[in-house]
C-alpha cells in the first residue's frame, strides 16, 4: 500500500514512524506547509510542500487540523482508486465528498511527540462512501491494530466527547491536583500510583463501581473543607460543580 | 508491633491483609460495630465489638467514617505507649488528642475491596504529637511503603483535595465518558486504551505538558459541536466550565 501523509502534527509524526516500521505499507511522501520536513522525522522521507505536486498514492491521509480538512483536501488531485481519508473524530466524512473514494480513519487515542506509542491495542474507528473502499481502509487499519471498527460520523462525534473527558479533562484534572500540591510545598509525584491505580481499577471494575470519594458518600463535611481550602482559586467552581454531580449518582444508586 | 484495626471498611481490608502478611506486624485484633467479622475478612483474626474490652496495642489504627473518629477514638483505653492514630486526609490529628501518643497514618490511595493492591510504592503521609511516636509510626510506615514522609495537617488537607481531583474527579470524567458511549451504542472498553495512556504519559511529560485537545487548541468549533451533543444533558455545564479554564491555560502559556 503506498500512503501519502498530509500534514506534520503529531498524529502524522506518529503514523509516519509505524507506517515506516511495517512491511506491507510505503510510506511515499508526507506533505508539509513549510519549507522542509521537521527535524524529529525520519529524514529519509520524501517531503513535499506543493498539494499539487503529490504523487500518486493509494492513501492520502489527512491529518491537520479540522478546519482546513475541506480546503486542502479539494487540492488533492484523484482518481477512483485513490482514497482521500481523515483523522478527525468531530469532522463528518463528507467534507471529503469532491473525492470519488474517501473516508475516515479516526485513532482513539492521544498523541504527543515525545511519546513513544503502540498501535496494536489502538481502536480505529473507520467510515467509508463505498464498500470496496471500506474494505481496504479496514486491511490498512488490522496492519496497525486489532481493534479496526466501523462507526458512523455521528458515532465518532459521540466517540470524540467521550476522549475529551477520558483523556483531556482528566488530564486537567491532574493540572490542578499538581497545582494544590504545588502551592502547598508538596512533590506532585506522590499522586503517581494514585493516578495509575485510578486506572488500572477500570480493568476489574466499572467507572461506576469504582467511584469513591467524599462526593459519592454524601460527605458533606469533608466537601466544605475542602471548598473552604479552595474558595479564592478557580477551582472551586470545578470541585463544586463535579461534586453536585457525583452526589446526584449516589442518590440514583 | 502489636496492632489493632479499628473498624471494617475497605482500608481496613487491606489494612488487614497487609499486615497480615509482614513479618514484623502482629495484627492482634479488629474492632466493628458488627455482630461478626464481614466475612471478606481472614477470618483467623481476633474480633471485637466492644471497644472497652480491647487488647492493648502498641498502635490503634482506626479506619472509619471521619465524622466519627474523635467519639469512637475516645472510647479507647490507652496508655503512654499506645499510640491512636487516624487515616483521613481531611481530619486533624488533635481530634486524637485525649491520648498521651497519636498520629495520622494517611495512604495516598483509592481503596475498592474488590481489587487487590501493592502497598510498596503507596506514599504514606505520617504525623504525631512526640517525635518519639513519630519515629515508631515512621518504622511502621515503612515496612509497608518505601515511601513515607512528614505532613501536617494542613498539607493533608491538600493531598486529599488534589487526590479527590486526581482520582475521584478522574473517574467520574470516565464515567461520563462511557455514559455518552452508552447513549450512542458504541461499547465504552474502546477507551480503556486511552485512559491507560492518560496516566502513563504523566510517566514522562508533566501534566501541563501532557495536555492535549480542543480546548488546549481554543478549538471553538469543536468545542461547539460537542457542546450541542451534551446540550440536553447535565454533562454540558461539566464540559463547559471546564473547557474554560483550559482555554485559560492556553492563554497563559
């Protein structure tokens, strides 16, 4: 399978180096804006910077930012058998729609550049405008992973919501857990195995099951001291407004 | 060293297991409220529902609901030697004060019965009214963890407050994650991935660094697409609320 990249984030610095790592696929050319190829890319990829100038390639895979999906993606030039794919999870298939064979090819997971990653337990949420096309996006994503499943936009939407709050809110969670610990003179690694155990938790029991806490033990008490410790930050707002919301689950069970 | 657990909750579980299974600590007896020992217990241990008739311990360690730990601490007969110590984050080691030796003895941990636990790398937060008790609350700590350090009472409040956001507030981002998966048919395991990546990055990148996402980006489109998912849910404020003071975070940076 010969792929073309569009892009140099981290989704497209992170498929560039399993691309180049897996025998059945050619990674032929990573499309860029500037000038040339960052430096943290293999450097022996061929990189181009005119959409225009693109060679042929069985899969162009877009991955930039959502807005400028639409507009770069027109200036691919394309035949049937090429198919134009995004990344994205709050993007709907058919801004591809100018593109006779496309589809989307939606990773559930995070990505950073300094972070070295496996794709094989990575579930790949794929969608297609027609069936042969389907089928060979779904042989491209059981190359990386074991996990390849058909999802529609509105699915991946739903998908996408559900990663913010597993991944991005509960890293901010985190953000202000390190700033109480900071501003009190305490080493923020304490909270490590706490995180990790947070986690771990979930392969035996369900989030609902696992939840503790003051809030779920209507613990009144021990909520206002700790608004009390929080009253002039902006995270009072945050631990009032969760809190509520976990008491509420408390009162269903 | 002799101890005595008092009460039967989930740290009490483990509590119990683990010293249970050190060389060094002779768990002499548990205290409950119930008739019998629950029977997740060993139950080769010495119960007891009658404080006043409790063996003398070189520590009591009591593990309940913090609204009841200064009556029920005052119920138990000590001596000089015997030290009464608490675990709450969110209670002040002087609720103890009735006794000649006390101290705090606060794992920073999520307890659920149902899943074992390593006690080895859990901080343990320590504290006591006489150095000399506090250096045999040290001893006991550490033949539990490799990892025991001072607090007082009001960096204890602190370490609860970020570990109610670090775990509590962590998994009630994951339930609402696999609720809205739920309403969507789409099976919540594919986040298990994700969520395990979550903490692990926090291995190698600080969580301001490890911060990804629409908000982070000041993605507002996105943002609005995934508000009017949630719009006729209680996850909306949640989601809003929160992407606000992310996108703040972005600002200062």
């Amino acid at each position: 399978m010969n792929i073309s990249i569009i892009g140099t984030g981290n989704l497209a610095f992170h498929f560039s180096e399993i691309f180049m790592s897996t025998s059945d696929i050619n990674l032929i050319e990573i499309f860029g804006r500037k000038k040339t190829l960052p430096k943290e890319f293999n450097n022996s990829i061929n990189y181009c910077n005119c959409l225009t100038k693109l060679k042929e390639a069985d899969f162009y895979i877009i991955c930039i930012s959502d807005d400028y999906i639409k507009k770069i993606s027109k200036k691919i030039i394309t035949k049937r058998n090429n198919i134009v794919l995004h990344c994205s999870g709050s993007t709907k298939m058919d801004v591809l729609s100018d593109h006779l064979s496309h589809g989307v090819f939606y990773p559930i997971q995070t990505f950073s550049k300094e972070k070295k990653i496996s794709f094989k337990k990575i579930p790949i949420a794929i969608e297609s405008n027609s069936i042969k096309s389907l089928k060979k996006i779904k042989k491209l994503g059981l190359l990386l992973s074991e996990k390849v499943f058909l999802a529609s936009s509105d699915q991946r939407l739903a998908i996408h919501v559900s990663a913010v709050f597993a991944n991005n809110f509960t890293n901010y969670m985190r953000i202000i857990a390190d700033e109480i610990l900071k501003s009190n003179n305490i080493d923020s690694d304490i909270l490590n195995p706490l995180s990790l155990e947070t986690t771990d938790k979930l392969k035996y029991l369900s989030s609902k099951k696992a939840q503790t806490g003051p809030a779920i033990r209507n613990d009144i008490k021990t909520i206002k001291k700790h608004l009390h410790l929080l009253k002039s930050t902006n995270h009072f707002k945050i631990y009032e407004i969760i809190s509520k919301e976990i008491t509420k689950l408390n009162n269903e069970l």
